[in-house]
C-alpha cells in the first residue's frame, strides 16, 4: 500500500462488537482474564499494552517501513528510552547541534552513566577519530534543529555498521512523508508526534520505531513497559486521527516552505536562508539523494543584531512567536534565546515551521514586517 492509504487504515479498522468504524477510545486500564488465566483480548494492564496505542504503534511502524513501533509520552521519553536501553558504559556520539532538549538530558541525567560526545557526525574523518571500543550508538538528526544541517545517513551506516556500531535516527524534522532512514539503513528511527504527527499544537508524544525485532528492541520494550512514560489511549487516538492526514498536510507544509525560503532569500534584509530545498543550501545534493521531499522548517538569518531580529517578528500578524513545529498554523521562533546559554545558534537566526496558510498571505505578512 502507498503511504496515504497506510496512514488512513493501519491505524483503525471496524471495532469487532459496536461495529463503528472508528475505533472507540478504551479507557479501562485493565482486562478481563479467561477461565483459563489467558487474556483473549490480548492486552493485560494499559502500562504493558492498550487497543488504542497497539493501533497508533501498527501505523507508525507501517509508515517508516519498521518491523515495530512503540510509543511514548513525549519525544524526549522515547529519546530517554534509548538512553536508558544501552550498557552503563556506553559511548554515544551525537550530532553538536543535537536538539537541545535531548543533549540536555545526556548532560543532566545520564552523566556518569553513559558518556557522549557531540561533534560533527557529517564529517566522516572526525565520526572515526571518535568511535571507541564502547561506542554503542551514533545520533543522527536530520535536517537538524535549527540549523537545518543535513547529514548523509547512508555514509553514516557505512562507518557505523563496519564497527558493529547501531544507528538512531531523529526523523521529527522531515516525518516518513521526507525520508525513511530505515531504508537507508538506520537501526532506530525517533520521532516527537508532538509535532508534525500530532499536526495541530495540542497534544504531546514520542515514537521508536526499529528496523528489526531484535534483543535490543526487546530492552527498549521493557523500558517503555516498566517505566511507564506512555501516552494515554485518548491521546494515541488524538494521534491516530491526525496521522490519516499527515501525508497531505506535509506535502502543504512542504510546498509552503520552499515558496518561502526562495521568497525570503531573495530579500534584501536577509543574510541567508537555510533549507535543504534550497541549491545555495551546503547539502542540499545529499538532501535531493536521501530525502523524498525537503520538509516544513525553514531558518533565516537576519542582516542585523538581536534587536532587529526581534523587531521582526514582533511586527507579524499571522506567524506566531512560539516554539515547536509541525502544526498547522506558522510559527516563529528566536532560537538562541530559546536553547539557553550553551547554545551555537546565531543571535539574528530565526526559525520558523511554515504552515498550512495560503503561501500569498505568510509571504505577505513576512514582507511588511521586514520592510
Ligand atoms: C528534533 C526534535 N527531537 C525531539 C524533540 C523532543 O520532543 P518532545 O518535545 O515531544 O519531547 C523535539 C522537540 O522540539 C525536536 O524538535
């Protein structure tokens, strides 16, 4: 089946008794049990496994071409599972501009557990001065948040499977709509559903989603089960719901941000566009490669200090100056000031995740506010 098919039905079918062809949100967290001891409904206690979640994990799965999925509470819980999965001991190695929330979380709370070095994992000689007899996993995120760096998973793969080394990938910024990392290679893809998944800024939620059932998919199930950062089965079928229409709604997005990007490169006030769809972008002949489509988020750098960064967008009417990304309406963001005092993103960077509007109107109110 084709990627809209899959979203509209591996995530739903006709319920066995009502009938309703919508699957009904089943709030009980716990099951009855057969005379015999089993449980013919297949599911025990909501924390180890609940009809709602099962149906949202079946369509993600699809969706990135994975053997599983499992879903979490937050993009940062699934994040923190991955973590949580590997050896005390373990070496990571992240990209230097890992989404800030997940370094964090490596900086703050698995210090002394895990040890992690953030570097540049697209440049293949420092990816090898950097593997270590302990290195478990390389982080990829791809294009990145918010400097929309672009890194070649393939080549990745390549260095990284010659070690016996596994591969993650954060697919949030370019959703299985723009890239499937799997099938270039990539062991585990994460996704925050808070974002383009969930489409519409009102609910929180992560995924995992692994290329094979193997041993350490079997550890990470166990994290998720025993450690309970699940969504609930409101919010899987919130989820569900929204996913039926994340192919059109990216293709939207995606047309939005490439009108935008070459709008906004062309203007005068700006110093630099950055979004892979762009040809002035560093990467942008890996991103034709491996990417199906180029995304929604763009960033731009403004020609001036903080000051007129922020007068910008203080002067817009239809963007609004939030963090996140993926729902429908446009939002805008200073970056820097956002990611707190050990962040690299320039001071007049902003980043916006482009929205549903019609294009004349974002384009139009981005005009008048740079004029
Ligand atoms: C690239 C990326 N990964 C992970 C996360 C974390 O997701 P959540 O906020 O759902 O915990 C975010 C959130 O902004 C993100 O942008």
């Amino acid at each position: 089946m084709k990627t809209e098919t899959i979203a509209i039905h591996a995530g739903n079918h006709v319920d066995g008794s009502s009938k309703a062809v919508i699957q009904p949100i089943v709030l009980s967290t716990t099951f009855e049990r057969g005379e015999d001891g089993n449980f013919p409904g297949g599911h025990i206690y909501s924390r180890a496994s609940n009809p709602n979640r099962a149906l949202l994990e079946n369509v993600i799965a699809k969706l990135e071409g994975g053997a599983d999925a499992a879903a979490f509470s937050s993009g940062n819980a699934a994040g923190m599972s991955v973590f949580q999965s590997l050896a005390p001991g373990t070496h990571i190695i992240c990209p230097d501009d890992m989404y800030h929330g997940l370094r964090n979380q490596l900086k703050n709370l698995f210090a002394g557990i895990l040890t992690f070095d953030f570097i540049d994992v697209n440049d293949s000689e420092v990816l090898q001065q950097h593997i270590r007899p302990e290195t478990g996993v390389i982080w990829v995120e791809t294009p990145s948040n918010p400097l929309l760096k672009i890194t070649d998973i393939k080549k990745v793969v390549a260095i990284a499977k010659a070690k016996g080394i596994k591969v993650v990938v954060d697919n949030t910024f370019a959703t299985p709509i723009c890239q499937l990392p799997l099938t270039l290679g990539a062991d585990i893809v994460m996704h925050s559903t808070t974002k383009y998944f969930g489409g519409h800024s009102d609910l929180m939620g992560g995924a995992l989603i692994t290329a094979e059932k193997s041993e350490w998919w079997a550890k990470i199930r166990q994290v998720q089960e025993m450690g309970g950062a699940i969504p609930s089965p409101t919010d899987c079928f919130w989820l569900v719901r929204s996913i039926k229409t994340l192919p059109y709604r990216v293709k939207g997005h995606v047309n939005n941000a490439q009108l935008l990007a070459e709008f906004l490169e062309q203007h005068p006030k700006v110093e630099r566009v950055l979004y892979p769809g762009l040809p002035s972008h560093p990467q942008h002949q890996i991103a034709k490669e491996q990417m199906l489509a180029f995304g929604g988020m763009l960033s731009f750098i403004v020609k001036g200090d903080e000051d007129d960064t922020h007068n910008i967008i203080n002067k817009l009417k239809i963007f609004t100056r939030a963090t996140s990304l993926g729902g429908v309406e446009s939002l805008i963001e200073h970056r820097a000031t956002m990611e707190g005092p050990d962040t690299k993103t320039p001071f007049n960077l902003l980043r916006v995740s482009v929205g549903l509007e019609h294009i004349d109107d974002l384009i139009a109110d981005l005009s008048s506010a740079l004029a």
